[in-house]
C-alpha cells in the first residue's frame, strides 16, 4: 500500500517513478514533517549528493515538495499537502512554518485567514510566514 502511495504521488506531478524518486519520497512520508537535506541523505543509501539535489529540485518544480527557508539560514524541505494550490503560474501555501523554541521541531500548520499584503508598485508572487513559539506537545 505504501508503495503504491509513493508511486501515486510522483506520478500525480507529472514524473517518471524511479527507484531514487521513489527512496526520497518515501522518507518525506516516514518522516512526517518537514526535514533538512542531512536527514534525507543519511536515510538513503547509495545515493549521491548531486542525485539527491536534483531529485529534491524537481520535486519542488511538480509541486510535491515546498521547500522552507528559516531565519536562522537553515533549510528544510516539506511534502506539499492539500492546503497547497498549484496554477501553472505558481505554486502557494495557505500554511505557516512555526517552529518550536524548545524541541526546534519545524511544522507546517494551516491558517484561517492570510494576511493581504499590497505596496504600491510592486507585485507580490509569494508570502511566507515563518513563527516561532512553543509548540503543542511542549506545551503540556
């Protein structure tokens, strides 16, 4: 069932399932939450960084993962949930990216309501909202 989970997903992105395609993806999915390249690399064998880099780049262009920048200068990467919305223009998420100040866990979690952000003379093709915080299960 898994299996045909991953294969599914890459082939609703418009890609060819291959066997490192599907190793990557199958790590997003086991791990759950958003995840930084040193994670994915060492829960794959046999795959190369530049491999890995590429995977991860088209990924991003077919809209399955998203990836997310944090103020510390740390990236992660993230499967694209339903909340995501695709047009052949861009891609957004109708998400924050809190992480926790405790356990440093980055999760993404839906908003009811997005800010509108207008500047004269300029044109906005993506917000992102990064927050931090304590999260729920610290927080008991």
């Amino acid at each position: 069932m898994f299996q045909l989970q991953i294969e599914k997903k890459i082939k609703n992105g418009n890609l060819a399932v291959t066997k490192n395609r599907k190793k990557v993806l199958k790590v997003f999915l086991t791990v759950g939450r958003p995840i930084a390249l040193k994670t994915i690399k060492s829960s794959i064998e046999n795959i190369d960084r530049v491999t890995l880099f590429r995977i991860l780049s088209v990924f991003e262009d077919h809209h399955i993962i998203h990836s997310i920048h944090l103020d510390n200068g740390d990236r992660l990467y993230a499967l694209c949930n339903p909340e995501c919305s695709s047009s052949e223009k861009k891609h957004t998420h109708d998400h924050i990216h809190f992480q926790c100040k405790d356990c440093k866990e980055v999760m993404c979690l839906p908003i009811d309501n997005k800010p509108a952000i207008s500047i004269p003379n300029y044109i906005i093709d993506e917000v992102s909202i990064n927050a931090s915080g304590t999260c729920l299960n610290c927080n008991m």
